[in-house]
C-alpha cells in the first residue's frame, strides 16, 4: 500500500466530524482530507473558490 504524503493544516477543523488540527491537503495540492473521519474534498483550482473555503 502507497501512503500519500500529507501537509497538516494548523488550526482547521474538519467540516464533517470538527476534530481540530485533523485537516491535512496531500503534497500534489490535489485532496483535502481528514485523517480522523472519511472526510475527503478536491482542493478547487479556481482562486475565487479558495477564498471562500478560507472564509467559512
């Protein structure tokens, strides 16, 4: 089995179970996921879209 390399995100909480600093994006920039639940979310190309997530 391939372990992806990940790159955690301080402070973030997961959307789906809110366990705190869990939230990790993988090295290609591609997946934001969740290593404490089944949370899992492609990372949006558009710059626009990006600013949102930060703001929620």
């Amino acid at each position: 089995m391939n372990k992806q390399q990940l790159k955690f995100i301080a402070g973030a909480i997961c959307p789906k179970c809110k366990a705190l600093d869990r939230i990790a994006v993988t090295y290609d920039d591609e997946k934001i996921i969740c290593v404490s639940c089944d949370f899992e979310e492609l990372k949006p190309k558009n710059p626009q879209e990006e600013n949102k997530i930060k703001k929620l």
